[in-house]
C-alpha cells in the first residue's frame, strides 16, 4: 500500500475506484466498503483508492472538546488498512479551511481533479462538504457532470445492522468487548509502553507491568478485569489486564496493569500490543490483599479457559 500525506504526490494512478471517510476502527461495515471497492476495482482493471483525513474534524472545529475518543491511531489505522488490501491511501489534512469548502468544491477540487476519481463508493448516509450538506443524492447529480459513477453500500447490506464507530466506542466504554470485536471483526487493541509501578503486584506473585498509552485521543475500555493477548518482541502471549483505580490499596489514579501468564522478563519501557478478548469482572475493592490474592488465582483460571477455547 502506498501511502501520500501530500495529494500533490498522487499521480498516475489507473482507473482510481475511489472511497473516503474517517474509517476510525475498520470496523465490519468498513470492510464491507472496502470490499466493494477492491471488487469494482477488479471488474475495472482499476486500484483501490482510500481518502482520509487528520487531524479527526473535532480536533479543529472544537478545540475545547476534551472527550474525543478514537478506536485507532494513525498508525494502527494504516496498518488496518494495509492489512485489508487498500492499494492507495491518502491523508489529507483537515483544517479549517478546508473544513468550509462546499460539497461541490470537494467533489471538483479533491476528487475529480486531484485524484481523477472513476468510481466512487460510498457507506451508507455518508455526508460531506461544509456542514455536512453533501449526501449520495448530491454524488448522482456530480458524477455525470465530471465523469464518474458513484455507488452507496445499503445499510441492509451491513449485517442488517448499522454498525458505526460511534456504537463501537460505546460498548468499549462499557467494557463489553465482546460486542465491540464483533463490530470490528478483530480484538480491540491499544499500544503502550510499560513503565514502573507500585509493584506490589509481586508481593501476592502477580506481577504486573504499567502500561501508559501516549495517544491521549485512543480509547480505554472501560475499567474491569479482562482476559487478553499480547505482542511482545514479535511474540504471542497470553495474560489478564486490570484498568482502573486499584480500590483495594487506595490508587490515586487509573492504570492499566497486565499480568502475562508464563513470562519473567524484564520489560521497562518496550512496547507491547495488548488485544482484548473478554471482560471477566467489575473492578472490586477487596479488604485486604489475601482475599484480592484469591480472586486473582479464580481470574488467572478463567483468562486460560477463554484464551484457550
């Protein structure tokens, strides 16, 4: 996949087939999208083309919004994408600016002439333009008018639902990941670095590494215990994960802590990759750290049954 953060750098590209959007998470219906827009592709011996955008829209247009929450980075979204056979990406940057052109400046200026768009397939209800105001209905009047043919996947199309980023967050935000990787149609993750902690973890012989996630935009699940995977150094491993505010030893701040089963390393400051698979349990203030100790044994039991089916 090629990547452009410049569309000046996107030139002759054959018979591009065209969609774009925000495709924070990939989730189903994404792939959907994108599986309609590699087949239109192949019928005309044409390349894939995905435009996106960065900074997310809310970044710009409301600076004071402190609560965007986004399923994915930069990085994982390109890694996503890649991953489902997108030939070209583009990120555009969103900026005020830009942010006020017309829908019918977006189709001239971005997609007819910048890209030279032959086919354009759109999710459903997708809107564009300056306040939203351009929609499919839009997309039928301009294609004949600048040569190009423009495509909507039906909502019913979706796995009869309609699966959103925005119904994603929510379940993460609740902890239910079950739901949410069923939306995704893959293990939620997020990326970070493993820092020092308290380290009383080791004093009940559950040793735990901190993990901080530089992105402040990427969503946390919600607090809970959790059976997850993990991607070390090119590993897989398994483990169970704690978010929350440690109620049992009086924690002054959220954290996220992971216990990997079968690993004795020491890994201060490298990265892993942690992949949510099931919730086990609400996060529980226990009377003291022998009766944590014994919940921990029946979540260890648990986190190996649901890692192994």
């Amino acid at each position: 996949m090629k990547v452009y953060t410049k569309i000046e750098d996107f030139k002759d590209v054959k018979n591009p087939v065209v969609t774009t959007g925000m495709f924070d998470g990939v989730h189903v219906g994404h792939q959907k999208i994108i599986a309609r827009l590699k087949e239109v592709a192949k019928e005309q011996n044409g390349e894939t083309v995905l435009l996106t955008f960065y900074p997310h829209p809310r970044m710009v247009l409301f600076l004071e919004d402190n609560e965007l929450e986004l399923l994915n980075t930069q990085k994982e979204k390109i890694e996503l994408l890649e991953q489902f056979g997108i030939d070209h990406l583009i990120i555009y940057p969103f900026t005020k600016e830009f942010s006020r052109l017309t829908s019918v400046e977006f189709v001239r200026n971005i997609l007819v002439n910048q890209i030279k768009t032959k086919r354009l397939v759109i999710g459903y209800n997708h809107h564009f333009g300056r306040n939203r105001e351009g929609s499919f209905e839009h997309l039928k009047e301009f294609g004949p008018l600048y040569g190009f043919e423009v495509e909507e996947i039906p909502a019913q199309d979706i796995d009869n639902i309609e699966i959103s980023s925005t119904k994603t967050r929510n379940a993460l935000k609740a902890g239910d990941v079950k739901t949410a990787n069923s939306f995704l149609g893959h293990p939620y993750s997020i990326n970070g670095k493993v820092v020092e902690g308290l380290k009383l973890g080791r004093t009940i012989g559950y040793p735990t590494a901190n993990i901080v996630v530089d992105d402040k935009y990427k969503l946390i699940p919600g607090d809970g215990i959790y059976a997850v995977k993990l991607k070390y150094n090119g590993n897989s491993l398994n483990g169970m994960l704690s978010i929350g505010n440690n109620p049992t030893v009086d924690g002054k701040g959220r954290s996220i802590e992971v216990h990997i089963f079968e690993f004795d390393e020491n890994i201060y400051n490298k990265e892993l990759t942690i992949y949510f698979i099931e919730r086990l349990r609400d996060e529980i203030k226990f009377n003291n750290l022998e009766e944590l100790k014994v919940q921990l044994v029946k979540d260890a039991e648990n986190s190996h049954k649901i890692l192994k089916s």
